[in-house]
C-alpha cells in the first residue's frame, strides 16, 4: 500500500511512518514545518523514518492545495492518513489559522485526494470534539456540540467534512477520536512533556486550576496500532474513540510522573483552563469490536518510556 501521511514529521506522524515502512507499506510525508514548536524536533523526530527505504518526504502546507497535488505525481496512493493540524494558544488572535489549517486544510486534502482518486482515509481527530462534559467516558454516539476552543470547534468542523467526502463520493472514511496521547517525541508544549521537563529539572510546576480534571492517557504505540487496523479494516464511515479507557486526574498524574523518573513532585494549583473540562474518559468499546483493537501500554510503564527518552534526548548533557 502507497500511504500518504499529512503531518507525518509530528510526534505521531513520525512513528506511525517507521509502522508502516516496517510492514512493507510506501510511504510518503507531507509536511509543512511550521513553528507551532522549532522544526528542528520535528526534523529530528522524522529522521529515522527517511532513513529506511520507501520512505520520503514532501515539504508543503495542506492550505497549498496545488502543492499538496505534487504527493500523486510519483505514484498512485492508496491511503491518506491525515494528521496535519494547528493547536495554537487559546488566544483570540491565533483562532484563525487553528481554524484555516484545520477546516479549510482538511477540505484541501479530501478534494485534492478525490480528484486523484483515492478511497480510504484515517483522519486524525480528538477528544477535544466532546468538549463540555462534567462525566464520562465518552461514547461515539454522545453530542459533540459544545467545544471549549476554536482547536475543538476546528476538529468537529474536520469531522463533517470527512461525513461528506464520503456520502458525496464513496471514499471509506475512519475517523479516530484521539483522547491524551503521550510517549517519545510527544509536541513540547502538551501537558506531560510539561510536567515531565520541570519535574527533571527540578522547577516548580504549576498544575491547571486544581488538578483534579479526569484524563484518559493513552500511550502512542497504542494510538499507532489502531491507525493501522482501521487503515485495513474500516469500510464506508466510522467514527472511534481511541484512548486507555482508564481515568487519571493530573494530580494523579504528576505523582506517578515523579515517582517514576525518581524525583519528588512539586506542584501547586494554578488558574484554571477554560479549555479542558473536567472529565476526557474514552469508551473504547467500538473499536475493540471493529479493530480487534485494545491498548496494551499501562501508565506507568508508558511514562517510564517516555522519561527514559527526555533523558536521553532533552537531558543528556546532565547526565
């Protein structure tokens, strides 16, 4: 299979393109660099990935949607993961691009893909849809109507398109509901890399509001397996949640976080985000049913991993 990753040189992108080349598939990355954080990590994040064979990378934004036609001139393609997407400050000014990226940018993939034919998509969507919840877990068939960010609003607004590509053309269509993705290479400025490179560098942490918010953390590896088989098992539209199915408060969070890199935590409330509700728990019974999918990857030993990659990659000159 010939697969298109938008995205690809991200925190997901990247791992889920060494899966893919490692189980024979063509891929190639589509990615814009952009400076949401320095494009040197992503660099570095996708380096192992172009380094194996039937990989390669095209430099573009989804927004240009003539450049994004240059991913169908080598080859056909089979599949479009679509990954690319702007988070952006909850900042009124940083709205607009949060929501040309992910609207119009998601329209550019699906119309440029069905002009060259393409009939199968993954497209990366969130729990952030869900928006304002007091309880969980979250079910597929639950209203996804009050979002909390124009990320959220951006995300639900993805989604539709994703509906209409398939009920106006035909294209299978998985759309994979990502609750708290966490591992190595995971983006800087989210929540447990945060918490992670102050508790190793011995600064004080400031936690959002009182740290009791419910998060349903769920571990990249396990996120990669449920792209794959969705890639190969998903037909006509369907929509899944992916996540852990277990909730922990980030207080929790921090605790285990500490007691797993071996350091005492330090944190104090700080004002609260009016972007993250209270609870984010995933129901994951869909996709165990459509994908034969569960993750395997505890808490615990996930946040091991992802220490032992900060230490090596952030903190090795400490060492």
């Amino acid at each position: 299979m010939h697969v298109v990753l938008t995205g690809g040189a991200g925190f997901i992108g990247s791992h889920l393109a060494e899966r893919l080349v490692a189980e024979g598939h063509k891929v190639l990355i589509y990615d814009a660099f952009t400076k949401q954080y320095p494009p040197a990590v992503k660099r570095r994040n996708v380096a192992a990935a172009l380094a194996l064979p039937g990989c390669s990378l095209i430099e573009g934004d989804v927004l240009e949607a003539q450049r994004f036609d240059s991913v169908f001139s080598a080859q056909a393609v089979d599949a479009i993961v679509h990954l690319a997407a702007y988070t952006g400050p909850a900042t009124p000014e940083a709205s607009r691009s949060v929501i040309e990226t992910n609207v119009l940018g998601t329209h550019n993939v699906f119309e440029r893909a069905r002009r060259h034919g393409v009939q199968k998509y993954v497209y990366l969507s969130s729990a952030a849809v869900y928006g304002l919840r007091q309880q969980g877990p979250c079910k597929e068939t639950d209203p996804a109507d009050r979002p909390l960010s124009a990320y959220a609003a951006s995300k639900k607004a993805a989604e539709s398109l994703a509906w209409l590509a398939h009920r106006q053309h035909g294209v299978e269509v998985a759309v994979l509901r990502a609750f708290a993705v966490y591992g190595p290479r995971q983006r800087p400025d989210q929540l447990i890399h945060r918490a992670a490179r102050r508790l190793l560098a011995a600064e004080p942490l400031e936690l959002p509001g009182d740290g009791t918010q419910v998060f349903d953390f769920v571990y990249v590896d396990d996120v990669i397996d449920a792209v794959v088989r969705a890639l190969g098992a998903v037909a006509g539209f369907e929509v899944l949640n992916v996540g852990s199915g277990s909730g922990t408060t980030v207080r929790e969070l921090v605790d285990r976080l500490a007691a797993v890199a071996g350091v005492a935590p330090a944190a104090t409330p700080g004002p609260p985000d009016p972007t993250i509700p209270s609870v984010s728990l995933a129901d994951v019974a869909k996709a165990e049913r459509l994908l034969g999918w569960r993750p395997t990857t505890g808490l615990d030993d996930g946040l091991r991993k992802m220490i032992a990659w900060m230490r090596a990659e952030e903190f090795a000159d400490e060492a």
